[in-house]
C-alpha cells in the first residue's frame, strides 16, 4: 500500500471503531494501481457527516451539502464523503438531489468508469464491483452501467471520458464510445466552466492527441462554445505539430488551438469559454507573438511589450510545427534593452509637470510615450539630461 493510503490509515481506522465503513475511493485508488503519482486521498463512508464531526476533532465542512467534510489528521486532510447516491437528473448536469446511503455499492454504481469505482479497504483489499481491475488491465475506459444512461445523467462525463482517454492512454470501449458520441449533444447543457476544466485538462495531458482524436471522432466539437463545424481545424492542430510535443502551459494549448480554428476575436471566443481576464490577455498576446513571428523577426519593441516567457512559449510552438526558431536572438535582444519596464525610465510625467510646468493631459501622454520608445529602440539614453534635451527637441 503507498504511503499515501499508510499514512491515512488511522482516518479509516477511527471511523470503522465508530461503527461504520470507510473505503480510499476513486482516483488516488486507480492512479495507485497504475503506479502513478497518488494527489488527494478521498474517502468513502458509510457516516454521515455529522457523525463524522463526533468522530474527529479537526474538521471543515468543505461540502457539506454533497456529504463531504474535510478531516485535519496528523499531518494530511482527508476529504471525506458519505456514500451517496445522485437521483433525478433534471437537466443532464449535476444531480438535483444527492441521498445519503449506508452501501458502498449504491456509492460506486454512480461513478463514471470503471477504472474510478474501485475502492481499497483498510487491509489493502480491493473492492471491485464492476470489474474495473479487467477494464484497468486491458487498458479500457468503460462506464460504469449503461454507459448511454450515465452520459444522459451527466454530459460532462463524455469530457471526462476524452481527459481520461489523455491522461492515461487508455481506449474507449466501444458502446462507452458509442454513447459519449450520441450523448454529445448535452454538452450544450452543461456549464462552460466545468467543460473547460475538462478540454483543459486534455490538452495539458501527455497523450493529448488520443483524447483529441476521440473527440473529432465523436464530433463533441459541435457542441462546444464557438467549435461547431471545426473538425478540420482540430485535425490541422494534430496535423501541423511534431507528435512528441506537449503543451507546457494552458495558455499556450488555447492558443495553439485558437489559431488553428483561425479564431480572429480571441478575447470574445475565451470569453464564450468564461475563462479569466488574465487567461483571455495572456493567450491574446501569446497568438499576436506568434503573427508577428510568421512575417518577420521580433524588434526590440515586440520584445518590451511582451512577456518574455510568452515570446518563448510561441517560439515553441513554432518548433514544434517545424518553423525555423530564434531562441536566441529572441533573448539576447531581450537581455540588451535598456528598460524592461516603464518605471525604470528616470523621468516621470509627474516630474515634468512639477519640475517643468508641464501640464497634465493627452500631450504629456504622447511625450511620455516617445520617450519610452525611443529609449526601447536605443536611440534614447535613459538618463535625465538626455531625456530633457529630447524633450526640448520634440516640443521645439
Ligand atoms: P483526478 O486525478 O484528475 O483528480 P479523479 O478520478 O480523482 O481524477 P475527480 O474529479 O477528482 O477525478 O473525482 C473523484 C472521483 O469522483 C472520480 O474518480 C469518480 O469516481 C467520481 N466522479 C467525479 N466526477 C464524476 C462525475 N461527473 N460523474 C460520476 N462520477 C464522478
Ligand atoms: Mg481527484
């Protein structure tokens, strides 16, 4: 058993002298199984959260309407869920009602696959209702149950299933398959947000390409905010990169996505995704870089105006679409500016119109402004008597 699991063995241990069961369920079982990296322990239990509460000291109810409160024991946090069951979904998304339940069965027949409904008791014994170690070892993501049926009560699980796909190069069974691409059509149903985390995921994930197949493959595009009709485009992102590659950042997937769907408005088309600010400028700037980069070489200025990390994250694209790279002109120019930042430059507008009599307004904007690029493309020592005899000159 991991250490993981080592470690949280007194969790189980205190809630089964309490009287009840307690099971390590779902991920963090199936990645220990595959020999991969365990994050969260979550634990399944027969108690319910306020038995929970008497049962351990340090608690948070993190969740406590879904049945989960967070456990403070030794060292870890353990989340801990009463088994549950999910009834009535209304409107394929989330259950509209959750119903505590005192059976692990009843718990594990509402989880997705089957490689994510095995749960692991406090002896190292594997409870596997649904053979999930089979599907585990064949490779196979399977829905637990009628798998049309799963992916009407939730449609989010068809994204899902292309993320596990990704994450852990597994293939589809073939109805799994089958009723993901018929159910595709709910994805309208379900929250941006959520898909997004998901398609996310997939892109970030090392067998991105497989879960990217699958899902041209079922056609879950046309469903999607703003990727309707884009089979081509999406076959193109396969196509155009080198099959080694991986994205090192999300922003810098969406943005190879974003240009092979030749998005022009990237903003608008991340903000049909409801992604942050920050994420829409970043990704922004990350594609305008990479136009740049398909006329010409960058200039001093491409360089101070842009984040050097993101420069170097389309120059990487680059390469992996074959393009001829400038790694590193791109950073010795970077390194040669004299000014990385405006507020290095040692005259300010506030100086000006204090020590100068200058007036506040567009004008001084525009002065200001030429004198940070003047000093950007070097015909401009950043120093303050250079600066004023600029000034003079440009005022006249
Ligand atoms: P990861 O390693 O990415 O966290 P995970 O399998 O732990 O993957 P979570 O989203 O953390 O995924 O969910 C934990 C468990 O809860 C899953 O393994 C699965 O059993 C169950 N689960 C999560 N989301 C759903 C869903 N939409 N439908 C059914 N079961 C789900
Ligand atoms: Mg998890």
């Amino acid at each position: 058993m991991p250490s993981e699991f080592q470690e949280a063995l007194p969790v189980l241990e205190k809630i089964k002298e309490a009287g009840f069961e307690a099971y390590f369920v779902g991920g963090s079982v199936r990645d220990a199984l595959l020999n991969r990296p365990i994050h969260d322990v979550d634990i399944a239990s027969s108690a319910y959260p306020e038995e929970i509460k008497t049962i351990f000291h340090r608690t948070v109810d993190v969740g406590i309407e879904h049945g989960t409160v967070l456990v403070l024991e030794g060292q870890g946090e353990y989340e801990i869920t009463t088994f549950r069951t999910e009834d009535v979904y209304v409107d394929y998304r989330r259950p509209s009602q959750v119903s505590f339940v005192r059976s692990l069965e009843e718990d594990l027949k509402r989880r997705d696959f089957t490689i994510n409904a095995l749960a692991l008791d406090q002896n190292g014994e594997i409870v596997d209702l649904f053979n999930g170690l089979a599907d585990m070892k064949n490779r196979t993501l399977r829905a637990v149950g009628v798998a049309a049926e799963r992916f009407n009560e939730d449609a989010l699980r068809i994204m899902r299933g292309f993320r596990f796909q990704a994450g852990l190069d597994f293939d589809l069974e073939e109805l799994t398959f089958q009723a993901m691409a018929d159910c595709a059509p709910l994805l309208e149903k379900i929250s941006v947000e959520r898909i997004f985390i998901e398609f996310d995921k997939l892109l970030m994930s090392p067998f991105w390409r497989k879960g990217l197949e699958s899902l041209i493959k079922a056609a879950a595009y046309d469903f999607l905010p703003d990727m309707k009709d884009s089979a081509e485009a999406l076959q193109e992102l396969l196509d155009s990169l080198e099959e080694e590659f991986r994205f090192s950042s999300s922003e810098q997937a969406w943005a190879a996505l974003l240009l092979a769907l030749r998005v022009k408005d990237v903003r608008k088309f991340l903000k049909h995704w409801k992604t942050s600010n920050e994420f829409q400028k970043r990704v922004n700037q990350l594609v305008a870089v990479y136009e740049i980069r398909q006329e010409r070489s960058l200039s001093k200025r491409d360089c101070y105006q842009y984040d050097l990390d993101l420069i170097l994250q389309a120059e990487s694209l680059r390469q992996a679409a074959g393009l001829p790279v400038e790694f590193e002109a791109i950073e010795a120019t970077h390194a040669a500016l004299t000014i990385h930042d405006k507020h290095e430059i040692v005259v300010t507008g506030s100086h000006l119109i204090r020590d100068y009599g200058f007036k506040p307004g567009p004008e001084l904007g525009q002065i200001l402004t030429k004198i940070e690029l003047a000093i950007v493309d070097g015909e401009l020592a950043n120093s303050k008597e250079e600066i004023m005899n600029f000034i003079k000159e440009q005022v006249g």
